[in-house]
C-alpha cells in the first residue's frame, strides 16, 4: 500500500481528454453568419471595387477597358495627387503629434486634484461629440476674413495678425490641422485618462520616496505603463488623419487651387465630379495601402516599447 | 437603426396624392423644397386621373451622385434632373455615353430653342433634356448703393475701372466676390468671354474641338488680363480667396459692395438678405469700351430627363411636354422667378431682370463655355486654378495651359 501510495505520488496528473466534438459542434458556426455579412457587406465590395482601378471606367460608360497599372502611375504625374498624399501625410503626421502630446498633457493635468477637472474633463471632450461636418461649418465661418478669429484678433490690438486662414494656400492646410486637433483631442485626453487611472498609486509613491521627482516619474513609471494607450490613441490617430474628409471637404472642397486637397477629397472628386471612377479607385487602393503600412509599423514599434 | 436614417433620407418633397389613386405611378427626382415642381404635379396628376407621381427631392451638390449612381445602377427615377451639356455627373452629354436618357427629339417644344441650346441638350442630334428657363450671368447691382457712391450701371470697361475707384474713395467695394468653392468668382471671366471670345468668334467652340486654336492662342489671355486689371485696381472683396458665395451676396445686399457678377438665379437670393426697401438692378457686364461689342451669357438652365430605362417612357415624356408647354411655364412663373426658356403670353420679366431682359432674348448672347467643354476636368482646372490666379500664385499663361491641357483629355 505505501508502494502504491508512492507510485501514485510519482506519477504525472492525468489530464482530462476532451472528447472531440467535430466541427458540427463547433463554436465557429455562431461566427458563420456575421462573416458572411462582412464579406458580402465589406469585403466583396473592397475587391470588387480596387478592380476598378486597373480600369478607365468613368462611372457612365459600359463597357470599361483594362489599362493595367495605368491608374497608378497617372498618381505620380498627376500634380493633384503629389500633392494630396503630401497633404495627407502632413495632417496625418502633424494630428498623431500634436493631438497626442497635447492630450497626454490635459490627461495629465485632469487627472491631478485640481477643482473643476470633471467640468473640464466635460468641455475638453465635447467637440468629440459633434459631427465633423458641423464642425467643419463652424470653424469656416471662423475663419472667414472677417469671422471671428479676424474680429478677436482686431478687437485685442492684433490686427496686424489678420489672416486670410483659409484662402491662402500657406495657411489654409494647418487651419484644417487646428480643427481637427481642436475637435479630436479630447478623445485621447479620455484614452490617457483611463490608462492613467490604471496605474498603481503605490508604484508612484514608491518612485517618490526613491527620491524621484515628477518628470523623472513620469518618464520612468508612468510612461512605460501608459504604453498600451499610446498605442491605441496613436493608431486611432493616425488612421483618422490618413483618411480625413469631412472637414477638408466643408472648409475648403481642397482649395484654395488645390492646395489643401487630401487623398480622400480627391477619391471623391474623381469619382463623383470628374467622371474618372477607375483613377479614383486606384487612389482609394493606395490611400489603404498607406492605411494598412502605418498601422503595422506602428503597433509593431509600439509592441516592442510594451514588452 | 439603417431602416430608421434609410427613411429619414428621404427628403420631404412635394407630396402626391399616391393614398388615393393605385394607377400608373411614375416615379420623379428633382430638387429639394422644389414647389414649382410641387405646382407642376398637383396639376399634371388632375389632369391625368389615375397617375401618381412620387417625387424625391434631392439638395445640391448630393443630387448629382446621387441621381448618377441610380442611373448607372439601375435604379433612377422615370424623370430626373438633367443639367446641360457635358463635364458634370448629371449632364446630358455626359449620361448620352451610358445611353441612360431618352431621345425626346420628336417634342414640340425641341422648335422653341435655337441651334446653340440644342447643341447642348443632347449629342448627335438627338435631344436628351428639356429646361423651363435661362440662368443669364449680369452685373447685378444694388440701385441704393450706386446712388449713394454716385454712379450708375457702367456700360464700358473703363466705367467699370471707374467705378472700383470711386467705390474704393467711399469705403465700399465695387464687386463683391466670393471665392471660395461654389463661390461666384468663375462667373466674371465667362462674362468678359461672351464679348471677348464666343461673341466675336461664333465657331470658336467647334475650331477648339478640332484642336484649330485653344485656350492660350485666343483671346482668353485677354479676359483675364482683365480681371488681373480688376484685381489690381481693388474692385473685389479683400482676401476673396477666403470669402465665401454668402458673404459675398451678403455685402451686396447690405450696400457694402455695389454689386456682383453672379448667375441670375441668386438675385433672389441677394433680395432675402437685403433690408426691406432695397432694390436691384442688372446690367450686362462690358469687356471694352464700345457698347455695342457687349455680349451677355445666357445659358440653359437645368432641367429634365427621361431615364431610357423607364417602364413608363410614354408617360414620363408626356409630363415633360407639360413642364414645357405655356401652361407649364405659366405655373413655373406664378411659383418662382425666371427667365423662361420659351414666350410666354403675358409674360413681364422681373423688375431685377429688366435691364437684361431684352439683350438675353435677342442674338447679342452667348453660351456659358462650361456646358461647351468636353470633359469636367477643364472646368476643374479652371475654378482650381482661377482661384490660385486671384490670390496671385499663378500666372494667365499657366492657368490657360491647365485648361488646354484638360481640354485634350
């Protein structure tokens, strides 16, 4: 009996086989029917459209012809479309920055004990909740020569800061960059916020009496564990600036003379205005192309700060 | 929740009498808050007891994709908005390469326009839209503001220099201009054009088709050496480029320019923002000094289709005869203000059209040269690079080597 008792001690676990049930009684069957619905709704009509881009179709004719990689050197010749993916890289590079610095900085004050932070926290996140067309039409109006940012700037002694914002070629693309900064920063001063929350008191209070002071705090502590929040605000806003419309399009339809049009605008006004349904297409695939690229690279680089 | 916003898309519009009739139901996309159409189908559906017409009205700029990609799928209207010419989603010219609209060619009312008209009604004789009215591009001008600077309607270019000093001596701005997209800065040069290129040259259009001249080898360098003179001589709004087709219409209604040149459907526009009491006039705007070379832009307005597809062509035909018969333009004249494309009995033109009115029914008129251009990427370069003109970025000689450019496809 003793030799049994340690025979059975000696021996492994025995682990429970699972009986296998088949593929009929497998989970996967519940996820059938919203993955037929996403690639009938989605995928389907994502394939079936970037054929068009090898295409000369102009949306009207019925019979397009196949023009190969046509569509996507025209990219390159086109000066509209040099200068779309310039204006597109730049508001997508310049709101990833700003937004998120600027919004780690708000989460960082509102998280603080100061009084008023929830009001604050309400007014910071409110534009977050209008339509970018209204917000597109609001701040057109502001920026009108003789809107209300001209007639602040006037009535403050400034006038000689008076701008023509949206109709100069110079100034216009960084007023649209305002805008959506204006309007998105709240939504990653709320990613910051809650990752902010997530960190142990303790671990702070520890770096404290270690004698570390708050920027050292917040490079050391609070920046690693806030890793997974740079991530997603990073990539949402990144994603978000790659693919902006609305607000280009209210504010200034990608003028003055082209100068603040956007790959999107230009999808757009291809397809819709323009009759050139196949060139927009092969835009539509580069600007997913541009998409797809940024996110890896990006999560990539972000998982790697993570670990 | 896509059902809840698939109804609310749907515009409140005319609404028919369809709970009463289980008739023929024609089917109609048009413009939002239209009510002549509203008029147009009370009156076609007594008339023709039994018939429903279901109209959707749709706003701008959303009726041209929306009205395109329904007739590309299948799924328009029997009757929808047709604009003429070409270079525009809903064009006659441009839906002719989808065969999407109906040969209307037979239609008595086809005798009342003139071979410029047709030309851009359809393609290879056949005659694919019909439109109620003429859109005319004048100086509109706010009769207080000019009296009040002193001045009256010039008729010669240098008056209109003249005019920009003397409004510039009182504070006012002599030609309001909104340029921004959809603004009115593209009309001005089609007005020079009229008496500088179209006027003169009538087969000017056809030499340009067979690539015999272009946009730099004409007189185009001309009209916009003109409006540079105009720009440099202060006659527009500041910062322009920045001002959008409301405010502009806004400073003219309220005496702070004297006046526009704009499309003359926007007169009545100009009228709602202006104080009660206020009164316009119109005048065609000159490019020289001798009266008589002026040429005034008269275009066809938008109008309406048949979609070739439909299952009730006949009838569908039969409204558009109505919409274009006298009754039909009577009832367009008592519900809205314009410019018939047809004579009417009785028919006074607007107190704001009376210094137009003559000239646009007479030969001294000219096509707008948009509906004349054979593909949209030339009135693309046109407004993208007059745009870059007026802010002074680019040059007359660059903007003309866009449009040829575009021109050639």
């Amino acid at each position: 009996m003793a030799l049994d008792t340690a025979v059975r001690r000696n021996e492994a676990p025995v682990k429970k086989r699972r009986r296998y049930r088949g593929f009929a009684h497998s989970v996967w069957w519940f996820v059938i029917p919203a993955a037929a619905l996403y690639v009938f709704a989605v995928v389907y009509p994502s394939l079936r459209g970037s054929l068009f881009a090898f295409t000369n179709w102009d949306g009207i004719s019925q019979n397009p012809k196949w023009v190969g990689f046509d569509q996507f050197a025209r990219i390159w010749s086109d000066p509209n479309g040099l200068t779309s993916i310039r204006n597109t890289l730049l508001i997508a590079l310049a709101v990833t920055v700003i937004q998120n610095i600027v919004g780690l900085l708000i989460a960082l004050a509102v998280n603080s004990r100061i009084k008023s932070r929830d009001i604050l926290r309400v007014l910071i996140f409110a534009p977050v909740v209008i339509t970018s067309i209204a917000v597109g039409f609001l701040w057109q109006n502001l920026y009108t020569p003789d809107g209300g940012i001209n007639e602040t700037l006037e009535a403050a002694g400034l006038g000689a800061l008076r701008q023509n914002w949206l109709g100069n070629p110079d100034t216009a693309i960084w007023c649209i960059i305002v805008v959506v900064f204006w309007q998105f920063v709240g939504y990653s001063m709320v990613i910051f916020l809650a990752g902010l929350q997530g960190i142990p008191e303790e671990i702070l209070e520890a770096a404290a009496i270690d004698g570390a002071g708050p920027i050292r705090r917040f490079w050391s502590v609070v920046r690693p564990l806030l890793a997974p929040s740079i991530t997603i605000n990073v990539m949402l806003s990144l994603i978000g600036g790659l693919k902006l419309f609305d607000q280009v399009f209210v504010m200034t339809q990608g003028g003055p003379g082209g100068a603040t049009n956007t790959i999107s605008t230009l999808i757009y006004s291809n397809a819709f205005s323009l009759g050139r349904f196949g060139y927009a297409a092969a835009l539509a695939v580069v600007l997913s192309i541009f998409v797809a690229v940024a996110s890896v690279i990006q999560y990539r680089l972000l998982a790697l700060q993570e670990r | 929740m896509a059902a809840a916003l698939g109804l609310a898309g749907c515009s409140a519009g005319p609404q028919s009498n369809s709970d009463k009739n289980s008739g023929t139901v024609l089917t109609m996309s048009g413009w939002a808050d239209d009510k002549v159409a509203a008029a147009l189908i009370t009156k076609f559906e007594a008339d023709n007891p039994g018939v429903t017409i279901k109209y959707t009205g749709l706003p701008w700029p959303g009726i041209n994709t929306q009205i395109n990609t329904e007739l590309v799928s299948g799924t328009a209207s029997d009757i929808v908005v047709v604009f003429p010419g070409n270079g525009g989603p809903i064009t006659a010219q441009t839906l002719a390469k989808g065969n999407y609209l109906a040969d209307m060619s037979s239609s008595k009312w086809v005798s009342n326009y003139n071979d410029a008209n047709k030309a851009v009604m359809g393609v290879d004789g056949k005659i694919l839209m019909g439109s109620n009215a003429f859109t005319i591009i004048p100086a509109i001008y706010n009769t207080q503001a000019l009296k009040t600077v002193g001045a009256t309607a010039p008729s010669t270019f240098s008056e209109v220099l003249g005019l920009c000093g003397i409004a510039k001596a009182k504070g006012k701005v002599a030609y309001a201009l909104g340029g921004v997209a959809g603004g009115n800065y593209p009309y001005l040069p089609y007005a020079l054009a009229a008496s500088l290129v179209y006027g003169p040259n009538p087969d000017f259009v056809a030499k340009q088709a067979a690539g015999d001249t272009s946009f730099s080898d004409s007189k185009w360098t001309t009209v916009l050496e003109k409006y540079r003179q105009m720009v440099d001589a202060g006659c527009f709004t500041a910062d322009a480029t920045g001002t959008s087709l409301d405010v502009a219409q806004g400073q003219v209604a309220k005496g702070d320019a004297i006046g526009m040149v704009a499309v003359s459907p926007q007169i009545k526009t100009i009228e709602g923002k202006a104080p009660q009491g206020t009164t316009f006039e119109t005048a065609a705007f000159p490019a020289t000094d001798n009266k008589s070379e002026t040429i005034l832009p008269v275009g066809l307005g938008a109008g309406y289709g048949v979609n070739a597809k439909s299952k009730n062509i006949d009838l569908a035909k039969k409204f558009v005869d109505f919409y274009l018969s006298e009754a039909g333009l009577k009832i367009a004249l008592d519900k809205g203000s314009l410019f018939p494309s047809a004579p009417v009995e009785g028919y006074t033109p607007p107190a704001d059209l009376a210094g137009v009115a003559e000239q646009a029914r007479g030969e001294k008129t000219s096509s707008f040269p948009d509906q004349t251009w054979p593909n949209a990427s030339v009135n693309q370069s046109y407004t993208d690079g007059l745009q870059s003109f007026i802010g002074g970025k680019s040059s007359a000689a660059d903007l003309l080597k866009q449009m040829d450019d575009a021109f050639k496809g």
